[in-house]
C-alpha cells in the first residue's frame, strides 16, 4: 500500500516537473547614451497593460533596476524597454504602445528576444529619437 | 603509484581544457573613445582591447557600444559563433552610426 503510496507521488511529481513553465529571474536597467539612467517602463510580450499595472518600471523612482522572474512558455520571450517621462517621481503618461513611448519620450524604446540561460543582466542603451534635441 | 596518478590526472587535465567555455576575442569600436559593455557590464571604452567571453553561467554573451553622439549597438554571441570566431581568428567589431 505504501510502496503505491510512493510510486504514485512519484509519477504525480515527475509529470508535474515535465508541465511545467521553465523561469529565469533577469535585472533589467536602462540609460541614454550618455550613460545617464533613463526612466523606462518593461513590457514582456507585448502587453502593455500588464506592466503598467505591475509597475514594470526602472529609474522612475531613482536610480533603480528591476527584477523580474520571467515564464519561457516558447524558445524566446520578447521583451521591450519603452521609455517614460518623469515628473516629480511620477509616470506623466504610461505607454500604450511603441509608437506613443517613443512619440511622447523622444527616445527610442529597444525590443529584445531573451531566452533561456542568457545573463542576467539585461542592460538598455535607448538613443534619442533622431531629430530630438 | 606515481605514473598511475599522472595517468588519470593528464587525461582528466585535457577534458577541462576541451571543455572550456571562456574565450579571449578583441573588441574594438568605432568611433575608438566608444563605451563598451558585455553582459550589462562597462569593461572600458578604446579602441581595440582584448575581452573575455565567459559561456560558464550564461548561454549567450552580449556587447553593447554606446557613444553620446551615434547610436549604439548591440551585438549577440553563442558558444557555437564564438567557436567559429576563434577558428577563424575573427575579432569583435563594433561601427556605430552617428545620429
């Protein structure tokens, strides 16, 4: 009885640790290309209202990265770093798409494909929209 | 007793040379007084400069090159391109555009 016990668990906990989603804990951080930190919002596959209620943020509170454990249902998860504008330590419009960061920041936001084992550390360099002072 | 332990010691040394997954590789930018950063992490910035690829923890490599006036650039690497990078003795080159 105990030994079917057993045996079933086991199945039970193989099959569960087979299903599941694998993860990887990343930091993400971004600055201009002055190196200065620039305040951003990170969106992961594309939904922008997810972040936003998550507060997906970086630098908009300070100098600060964000760490995030990511779900690799497929090969590569993208992710996009969408820049913000600050004011008073606030958010002044959240972004609902690439488009309208770019558009409201004057800054380029930057889509990246992570995958599984890549480094921890995921750094942003987000240039200014050309024609931008 | 002696040779017994060079026997097992040599060949155990030449599996952890042939399984090394760090490689040294010029980097060099354009223009020359560039930032350069690999894995999130500045390493200087200068014109050509050897750097370390560590594949250890990490699947792929990344260097980026950022400059007050261009737009920067981020190039990725795996094991199997790096391989094929010191075959060939090809160096890492980054060009930045000016914005």
């Amino acid at each position: 009885m105990n030994t079917n016990r057993l045996l079933s668990l086991s199945l039970l906990l193989a099959t569960a640790a087979c299903g599941s989603i694998p993860t990887q804990q990343f930091t993400f951080d971004a600055v201009d290309t002055n190196e200065q930190p620039r305040p951003c919002m990170l969106v992961v596959n594309d939904d922008w209202p997810a972040a936003a209620e998550k507060g997906q943020y970086v630098n908009v509170a300070g100098d600060d990265t964000l760490t995030l454990t990511i779900p690799f249902p497929s090969a590569e998860v993208e992710v996009t770093m969408a820049p913000v504008i600050v004011e008073n330590g606030k958010v002044t419009r959240v972004p609902k798409s690439r488009k309208e960061a770019r558009d409201y920041s004057g800054f380029v936001d930057e889509p990246r494909r992570l995958m599984l084992g890549d480094p921890k550390l995921q750094w942003f360099i987000l240039a200014r929209k050309s024609g931008s002072s | 007793m002696r040779r017994n332990h060079l026997s097992i010691l040599l060949p155990l040394l030449a599996l952890c040379a042939c399984n090394s997954t760090s490689f040294v590789r010029v980097v060099s930018v354009n223009p020359p007084d560039a930032s350069v950063y690999i894995n999130g992490v500045r390493v200087g910035a200068g014109d050509s400069r050897p750097q370390k690829f560590d594949f250890g923890n990490n699947k792929r490599v990344y260097v980026q090159a950022t400059h007050p006036d261009y737009q920067p650039e981020l190039e990725w690497f795996d094991l199997e391109k790096m391989e094929h990078m010191v075959d060939t003795d090809t160096n890492v080159k980054l060009t930045l555009r000016a914005r």
